[in-house]
C-alpha cells in the first residue's frame, strides 16, 4: 500500500504544489514579519536618536556653566518623561554620572557591558536588552546608545524606552499574519487535493481501462468530466478504445468469415474424394467430379490469394509504383482482356471515349493496380449483368480530374446492400441473380487500392435497373515533376 502510495500521480502532484505553496507562505509570513517589526521599531529608533541630540543640546551650555547639574537633571527627566524611558550617562568605568531616574552613582547591568565597549570604541547603534526593575522584575527595553564628550573625557549616552508595547504590538502582527496564512494553506490544501484527485483520477481510469482492453474487455470507459485537456485527453482515449472495438470485432468477423469460405471447398473436397476412395463414385463419373474438384481449388486460390493481397495494401506492405499514365490506353487493354467474358454472357458492351482531337488523359497511377481496379469493376458487372444485357464504360475529364464510370444493366442493390458492398467478404443477394464465383474481397480491394492511389470511388444503384460505380482521380501536371 506504502509503495502504491508513492507511485501515485495525484499523491506527487498534491504534495508538490503543497509543498511550493508552503514554501511560499512561509516566505511570506518571514518578510511580513521583518517588515512589520522594522516599521514599528523604526519610530521608536528615530524618537530615540531625536531626543540623543536633544541630551547632547543639554550637555553644551553644562559645560560652558550656562545651566547647572540640577537643571541639567531636570531635563533629563522631561526628556525621559517624553518617550516614557530612561536617559543615562555613564563615565568611562561604566558607573552612571546622570540619570532621568534615581540611578546615579550605580554601575550599568551586566547585559549593557557589550553595548558600553561598543560605544566607547566610538561606534553607535540600537538593540534590545532587560533592565532590572526589582529584586524579581526585568524590563525589556529598546536602547540606543552613542559616545559623547562630558567635560573633555568620553562617556556614552544611553536611551531606554519599553519595548514591551512593541512587542505586543509585533506579535499581534504576527497572529493577523500566521493565522490567515494557516486558513489559506488549508484551503489552497484541499484545493490542491481536489485538483490532483481530479487531474489524476481520469488517468487511473485510463490505466485500468487499459488493463481492462489487455484481457479483452472492452465495455470499460473514462469518465469525462471537464471541457479542458484532460477530458479531451480522455475523449481521444474512449474513442481509441471504440475504434480497437470495432477493430476487434471486424478481426472476429474476418476470422469466421475466412473459417467459412475456407470450410466449404475443403468440405466439398473431401466429400468427393472420400466418396470416390469407397468406390460411391462410379469411374466413368471421375472426370465430372474431378472437375469440380479443380473448380473448388481454384476458388481457394483466389481466396488465398485476395486475402495476402488485401493484407499487403491494408498493412502498407505494398508499395504503389505510380507513374504518368495514359488511362485512356489501359482502361481499353483491360477492356481486350476481358472480351472473351463479354462474349460468353452475350454483353453487349460500349465504351465512350475522349475525343481524338482532346490530349491524352495522365494520370499518376501504378498501371497495375490501376488495371486490377478496372478489371475487379467489369469483372463485378459481368457477374451481376443477365444474358445479353450491357455494360457502359465512359471515360472523361475535366479541369483537373479524371472519371471513369462503370455502369450495368444488371439485379442492382438495395440501400442496405449499397452501405456494406465495401465490407470483406460481402457478396450480393444470389437469389436475385446468377451463382457468382467470386471471393468478396473484390470490393475491398478496389476501395483500398482507389484510396491508396489519391482517388476517390463512389456508387449508385437501384434494384432491378443496374449498378453504376465512379472512380475519379486527379490528372497529372507536368508541374508536378518539378
């Protein structure tokens, strides 16, 4: 469980942004506090460095013997008095010369004995330290402290004022401070959690579903519960894992397909031969059924055949040789090919072509599997057409493409039969016409091999009135081969 825990992606995410998110309050309530205490100290220091000048105006006339000790500590008193503090002034051995209170004559405390050497070396400054106030009672006090001239000998002033309110009033700042920041940490928290959850919840889905696909159940999908990439990622995910659906049931289908177009001719087979084998079969009747037998075999070569072809174009195995073609020309090779099948079925058959005057029509096409395409069409039509019926076969162009429309007399299609002719194994409705010898994948190839040469098929039908199919592809420019 401990170590699921640590691979979890919305845990991560969670923990990283809490972490960022803590990183940044404490820095924060650092620089809030410094500044709150610097801003309220601040007035303090400068009212201390004021009335440090206001003691140094004392001590001048002190000197010329303008005032005398006893005003002059009367001013220290009103000075004190000002910013509620003590003023001291203390000789080189550390003992207080005057005071704004009864401390003359008494050596500074100990805790001042870093602040004393410091201002006899002649340098100035602030800090905090405690004062003893009685036997059991400290006073925390802000001092400033400076060197002076008393009498032509050095001495050092000091400034006391209570930095108890300060204090109060810092740590109140520090309370406005941290507790916000506690309340917006928790909340940014639970945001945070609820945004991990929702980030990562359709990726757990994601991988069991996936899981779910590697046994071979399919019926799983994500939840899509946003508009933003997340969900379209789980969109394109439901749509994949349609699509391998589909995949999966056309392979199911195939295979059956494939099990029953194979089951037939091996079963019609072995039939006659197990029949002739235990002499049922009489021998003047061999030829016959030998002839069968070859026409059974034939069928599975086609099959066989059309299978490995239809897998080499829908797996890019087959690589299209394309070259400028005079379509014209081998449609009409194609055409003397199958005259003979023509002739046998008594089909009338009428060709339209350009033009002499026109220019030849080029296409880029592989010629061969150009000439599979128009043959697998006639070769549909002629199975499809009754005795002495007709078959058109129009070529033409316009601007930039070229048509070839194959049109028959024959049983036609229904609707139904029209939207899955491009199927595998799909043959049309035999008890409207003649007994066909084909495979079914003769459509699936032409679709496959029209769309692999850049063109585009398309068809129309009507029961009892024929079947016309279109195959259009864009002509050639000699621009192209630059």
């Amino acid at each position: 469980m401990v170590e699921r825990l640590k691979r979890s992606l919305y845990l991560k995410l969670f923990l990283s942004f809490l972490a960022t998110c803590v990183l940044l309050f404490v820095a924060l309530a650092v620089f809030w506090n410094f500044y709150f205490s610097d801003l309220f100290y601040k007035e303090k220091k400068e009212l201390l460095q004021a009335r440090a000048a206001e003691v140094d105006k004392l001590l001048t006339p002190l000197q010329e013997g303008v005032i005398s000790i006893r005003e002059l500590r009367l001013g220290l008193r009103i000075l004190g008095r000002s910013f509620n503090g003590q003023v001291w002034i203390v000789d080189q051995k550390g003992t207080i010369l005057y005071s704004s209170l009864e401390r003359e004559g008494m050596l500074i405390p100990k805790t001042m004995d870093t602040l004393f050497l410091e201002a006899m070396r002649g340098k100035s400054g602030y800090s905090t330290a405690v004062i003893a106030q009685g036997a059991k009672t400290n006073e925390h006090v802000l001092t400033y402290y400076s060197l002076i001239n008393l009498n032509d000998s050095p001495a050092v002033l000091f400034l006391h004022t209570p930095a108890e309110e300060i204090s109060e009033a810092v740590q109140a700042v520090r309370w406005n401070i941290v507790v916000p920041l506690m309340f917006s940490l928790l909340a940014v928290g639970v945001i945070l959690f609820t945004l991990s959850r929702r980030l990562a919840g359709p990726l757990r889905q994601m991988n069991a579903t996936a899981l779910a696909m590697a046994e071979g159940d399919f019926s799983k999908r994500v939840q899509i519960i946003s508009g933003d990439e997340i969900g379209q990622l789980a969109s394109s995910f439901n749509f994949m894992v349609d699509q391998l659906e589909q995949w999966e049931d056309s392979r199911k289908d195939f295979l059956a397909n494939v099990s029953h177009e194979l089951r037939s001719p091996l079963t019609t087979l072995r039939g006659f031969i197990v029949a002739m084998n235990d002499g049922v079969i009489p021998a003047e009747r061999y030829p016959h059924y030998l002839q069968i037998c070859d026409y059974e075999v034939q069928r599975l070569q086609r099959l066989v055949t059309d299978l490995l072809d239809l897998a080499r174009i829908q797996n890019g195995s087959d690589v299209f040789r394309a070259v400028p073609l005079d379509v014209t020309q081998r449609t009409e090779e194609v055409l003397d090919w199958l005259l003979p099948s023509f002739q046998s079925k008594q089909l009338a058959i009428h060709v339209r072509l350009p033009h002499p005057s026109e220019p030849p029509i080029i296409c880029l096409l592989d010629p061969d599997r150009y000439a599979q395409i128009v043959q697998n069409l006639l070769y549909n039509a002629i199975q499809f057409t009754p005795q002495a019926g007709r078959i058109d076969v129009i070529m033409e162009s316009t601007v930039d493409q070229f048509r070839l429309t194959i049109r028959d007399t024959g049983i036609g299609m229904s609707e139904d039969e029209m939207q899955r002719i491009w199927d595998r194994f799909f043959k049309a409705d035999r008890s409207r016409g003649e007994r066909t010898d084909g495979t079914g994948l003769g459509l699936t190839i032409v679709k496959h091999l029209v769309t692999g040469l850049k063109g585009y098929i398309d068809v129309s039908s009507s029961v009892g009135h024929g079947t016309e199919f279109r195959v259009t592809f864009p002509l050639y420019r000699d621009e192209e081969a630059a």
